[in-house]
C-alpha cells in the first residue's frame, strides 16, 4: 500500500472522437500536472467509433496504469438540466433538503429517479441567494458507471461539465480581478460555459453547439477522419462559418438573462474551440471580448498551453478530485457505494462482525433493562391513577395526572399557575416583547399570531429576506424561545412583499 503525504487525481473525459486524461499530483508543496493523454479513438469508413466507449477507455487506462487515490468523471451535458432558484439562506444543507421537490415540479415526467446537486452564484438585487440547480436522471448515472465496469477504476466523483471548468479556471490560472472571466469549453456535440468574477462562479450553463456541426457543416454524415486529425487541426485550423455565429448569438443571449452586459469581460476557449481559426477575430465583433491568454498559477505543467487548453475538461475533472470548492456530485445514495468502499469493507469485514457481535450483547443487556424499567413504571403509574383518582374531583379526565396536581394544588394555596413555569411568558407579555424587539426600520405587517403551550406561530409580510432573518433573530433572544425556524420566504407575484411564515418553540 502507498502511504505518502501526497495524492493523486484521474479526471477522464470522452466523446466519439477522442479519449481525454489528466493524472494531477498534489501535496503540501506540490500541485503538479503530471501527465495529459489525448488518445484518438478508431473510426469506420462512416466516421463512426469502431469500439464502445466502455473498451477504448480501458485501452488508455492500461497504457497509463491506475495508481491513483481518486477518480473523477463527468456526465455529458445532453444528460443534465439547469434551472436557477432563489433561497432566503444559504446554508447547502437545508438547500440540499428544499431544491429536489421544487425541481421536480419543474421538469417533465422522467422514467427514473432524479438526482440533484447545486451551485451557489451570489446573491440577487433583493439580497436572496441564487442558486443554480442541476438535475440527472439515476438512469444516466448507472450507465456511465456500467461503461467503467471493468476499467480497474470507479469514479468516486461524478461532476457536471460546466462547474468542473469553472473549478478548473480558478484553481488552474491567474485569473484578472477587474474583468468578468468567460469560460468556454468546447466539446464533439456540446458547449460548457461558465462565468466567472473575482474567483467567484457567476453562471454556468451549457448550449447544444459542438465541434462536429462546424466540421461537418452541421450534419454527422459529413464528417471525415482526415478532418480530425489532430496535428493538421492544430497548425490549420478550420473556419468556424455558421455555426460559430450561431454559438456566440446564444452566448450573448445567455449572458443578458444571467448576469447582464455591464462590466468588461475576457474570453477563456478551451477544448475544440482552440482549434477555430477565426475564434479571436469572431469574440471580439461579436462578443466585444478579445481572447484571455492565460498564466498558470502555483501549478508545474511540463507541457504547452494549447496541451492543457485543449484536454481542458479532463484537466479541470483532475482538479475537481484535489480541490472540493463548489463541489458537485451526482454519485448519491446508493450510486455512492464505490468500488473502493466496497473494497475497504471487505478488508475491514472481520472487524465489524467483532463489532455486531459486542452490539448484539449490547442491545440485549439493554433490553433486560428497557424490560425491568417499564415493570418498575408500570407499577408507578397504578399508585399514581388511584392518588389521582382520590385527590381530584369527581369526572376530572386524566391526561398528565402528576401536572394537574400540581395546579390544583396551586389553585387551593393561592398559587395561581406558579407551578407552571415562570419563564413561560403570558401572550401579552410576548406580543409586547416582539413589537418592542422588531428594529424600526424594517416595514413589518403581523397577519397573525398563534400561541399554545408549546409553540408560538406568526405570518405576516415585510420588504425584504434580510427582513424575515432579522425578525428570527429578535424571536430567537426572547428568554422564553428556545429555537425560531423561518417556515416560508416567498415574494407575493402581487405586491412585491415577502410573506413569512415563523415557528417559535417555547422553553418547557
């Protein structure tokens, strides 16, 4: 077994063209490239992939070997879908718990489980959270696994495209702080973008733009061998025509929904797009943005920058294994039982039987005391029914019976309730204490306030989700609350307002 400080990340890509790998070494000091493989795939006479996908991966991973700690792959964009939500928090837990059910009601009916996964991308003009939901179908997830049976390896990690690349970009380059980084990511069938500001994600999304329409005309019948060969694409380059200003029309469109056109921008093209001859000439007519010459950070690469560029998927996939900011994964559940799990629970097999044997005895210790405790409770209960039975009046129900003695012994000594909990706060007294706690400058309207023993509930509306929080935190200070929790935040389409809904409980 290799024990050392340092670790080792596969990102792998592929498409009906090529193979794409990235083996990237990091440790405490070090965070090097240490190799990139573009393996092209054999074609028939159509242009056609000879083998599966499933045996020309295996092919690469044989010539490379598999000594790496962690593996990471990533769905094709055709399998995923994008929709951009709002949160008043942004804890991911709780996003995590409230995207899938929203999600699902904004999608077709799909033939299998939909998995979900997010990015967060700032926060709006009315300071909610923006969060980019990205959905899989379980099905698409078990057939790339099932193409990786027999490689040797199991992706531990499986990413969505255009987060990978964003992830890429930061932790790859040296990315200007004064301009908006727009990252393009070219591949065979489809476009990955993303962008970003200040080492933030922005956006991301993907277009059905590849690399086949532009050398094929925009059909696959067209497509020759000779055309994608890979060192005459690099010294000539093909003209990306039609289908490149098609691609940029849906860029600027994109760009004007998501974050707007103010500010100044650079364009970061990766993968196919570096082999488009015309790409400089066309961003900056239409995109009014001139071509980011990268720099690469505290990275050691031996190879070129057109190299890292153009496997630029496969290399951000690599990253993504090292470096876990706004990490998304679509392996969840059950497609989380790797093979490396699975293989680390059959070393530790002998272990845990040890272990399920020690709780075995365990849990019957502890049920002779479950069994001796509730004689004991049984035989409590009888006094306290015929004590009850005695002392109260004729017809009293019996609910809580030691709590109702207790009051009606109060009421015969003048007591008045004080036997019933000094800090539980009259509904006066808390009506008083939440208008007096509310800051002046929040525009609140209280519709209703609910109170029981045990809970206090309020609905209303204010202007802002800033609002809604800092009313929590004045119910979360009241000596009687013991936890507030916002049970809705949402913006009335009518009025603009944010009705809320508020659960308080109460200390017992």
């Amino acid at each position: 077994m290799r024990t050392v400080i340092t670790r080792k990340s596969l990102g792998v890509s592929w498409d009906e063209r090529r193979i794409q790998a990235c083996v990237i070494k990091a440790g405490i000091a070090e965070f090097v490239v240490e190799d990139i493989i573009v393996a092209p795939r054999q074609l028939d006479a159509g242009g056609n992939p000879v083998h599966g996908p499933a045996e020309d991966l295996r092919a690469v991973l044989e010539r490379r070997g598999t000594d790496t700690e962690i593996c990471v792959a990533a769905l094709p964009e055709t399998e995923l879908m994008y929709r951009k939500l709002t949160r008043p928090f942004s804890d991911r837990r709780k996003i995590m718990e409230t995207i899938g059910p929203e999600v699902e009601t904004m999608l077709p009916v799909l033939d299998s489980k939909l998995l979900t996964d997010f990015v967060l991308l700032g926060k709006d003009a009315d300071g909610a959270h923006v969060v980019q939901a990205l959905c899989a179908k379980t099905s698409s997830v078990v057939r790339l696994m099932d193409i990786w049976k027999g490689t040797g390896l199991d992706p531990e990690i499986v990413d969505c495209p255009s987060v990978a690349i964003a992830a890429g970009a930061r932790t790859l380059f040296r990315l200007p702080q004064d301009e908006a980084v727009v990252v393009l990511h070219m591949g065979w069938t489809e476009t990955s973008m993303a962008v970003l500001s200040g080492g933030a994600i922005k956006y991301v999304w993907a277009l059905p733009y590849g690399f086949e329409r532009i050398v094929s005309g925009g059909t696959r019948e067209g497509t020759e061998a000779a055309v994608l060969d890979r060192e005459r694409l690099r010294t000539h380059g093909v003209e990306g025509g039609e289908v490149l200003t098609g691609l940029f029309r849906e860029v600027l469109i994109m760009l004007d929904k998501s974050v707007g056109r103010e500010g100044d921008r650079v364009l970061l093209a990766t993968g196919y797009a570096r082999l488009i001859r015309n790409l400089q000439g066309a961003a900056e007519d239409m995109l009014g943005m001139s071509l980011l010459k990268p720099t690469l950070g505290d990275i050691q690469f031996g190879g070129t920058m057109d190299d890292l560029l153009e496997a630029f998927l496969s290399v951000s996939l690599a990253c993504r294994g090292i470096a876990g900011d706004d990490a998304v994964n679509f392996r969840q559940g059950e497609l989380g039982l790797t093979k490396r799990f699975r293989k680390i629970m059959g070393d530790t097999g002998p272990w845990i039987k040890a272990a399920l044997v020690l709780l075995v005895i365990w849990v019957l210790g502890l049920g002779m005391n479950v069994f001796l405790k509730s004689r004991t409770n049984a035989d409590l209960t009888k006094k306290i029914g015929a004590e009850f039975s005695s002392v109260m009046p004729k017809g009293t129900p019996m609910v809580d019976p030691v709590k109702q003695m207790e009051q009606y012994l109060a009421r015969l000594s003048g007591q008045g309730g004080a036997l019933d909990g000094a800090n539980a706060g009259t509904p006066l007294e808390i009506i008083k204490d939440i208008s007096a706690g509310i800051p002046d400058g929040i525009e609140v309207v209280i519709d209703s306030i609910n109170i029981d023993g045990e809970s206090i509930t309020m609905s209303g509306s204010t202007g802002k989700y800033d609002d809604v929080e800092q009313i929590q935190a004045v119910l979360a200070r009241l000596p009687y609350i013991k936890e507030v929790k916002i049970v809705s935040a949402n913006v009335d389409k009518n009025d603009q307002k944010v009705k809320m809904r508020l659960t308080c409980r109460r200390q017992i």
